[in-house]
C-alpha cells in the first residue's frame, strides 16, 4: 500500500467514525470536552479473531470513562469499544472489580461505567454538586 493509500484508508477510518457522532458529540469535540482516543481492535492483520486488549489498552480505556461525564455518555464510550466478554472482564479486574461468571456481557458494562462514572456522580450529589446531562442524575 502506498502512502497515499494509506492515508486515504485513515482518513476514511476517520470519516467513517465522524459520521456516527451526534451533532452534540461533534461540538464536545470541537470544545475540548472529549477526545479521540487510538485503541488497538485485538484483531489480527490476517482478521483472526479479537485478542486480549494491553495493559496500556485497558489504562485508556480506563482513563477515558473516567473523563466522561455521565453514565450515558460511560456506556455509549464502552459500547463503541467492541470489546469481548473476555476484555470486559480483564478492564473490570483492573479496575479493581469482582465478575461473577453469572454476570452478562451488560452487566459487566454497567458495573464499569457504575464504577468508573457513578461514584463521581454520586460524590458530587452528596457534596451538592449537580452533573449537567445525567439521565441517572436524580436516581444515583
């Protein structure tokens, strides 16, 4: 593949991913509030199957549902990973989290976003902070 073609083919990839934001998402990015972040897919070059994601991996993903600001916006992120059950459970693990395996691809999920965006939104309720666009705001 040429340079040209490659940059062609990122530049699609780019497209590809823009087209999918909503107008709100577009103007966070525009503002600053959010960023896009390179994450490596686990598939193979040959389109073998997902492997586990990186240490590295896992810290931005991490990283990044932390950023966020509310549990929509948590999932919609998590959501728009892909990842496996297998890759939940290993960002679970490193987020310090139990997995039962009873606990569905969901449910896993939403213990994440919980953990990593909930407890932020709860501890500013309590100090009487409000999160701005939280559907779960009232219910914490």
């Amino acid at each position: 593949m040429s340079e040209n073609e490659a940059s062609a083919a990122v530049l699609n990839e780019i497209a590809v991913f823009l087209r999918k934001l909503t107008p709100d998402d577009v103007g966070r990015l525009i503002n600053g509030d959010v960023r896009i972040v390179l994450l490596e897919t686990g598939r193979r070059a040959t389109g073998g199957a997902k492997s586990a994601p990186s240490a590295s991996d896992l810290a931005t993903i991490r990283t990044s549902l932390q950023e966020v600001t509310t549990r929509d916006e948590g999932r919609k992120y998590l959501d728009g990973l892909g990842l496996t059950r297998p890759a939940l459970q290993r960002l679970a693990v490193a987020m310090d989290m139990a997995v039962r395996k009873s606990d569905t691809v969901e449910m896993i999920k939403d213990s994440i976003v919980e953990a990593a965006v909930g407890f932020r939104l709860r501890s500013n309720a309590i100090r009487g902070l409000r999160s701005e666009g939280d559907s779960n705001a009232g219910g914490l």
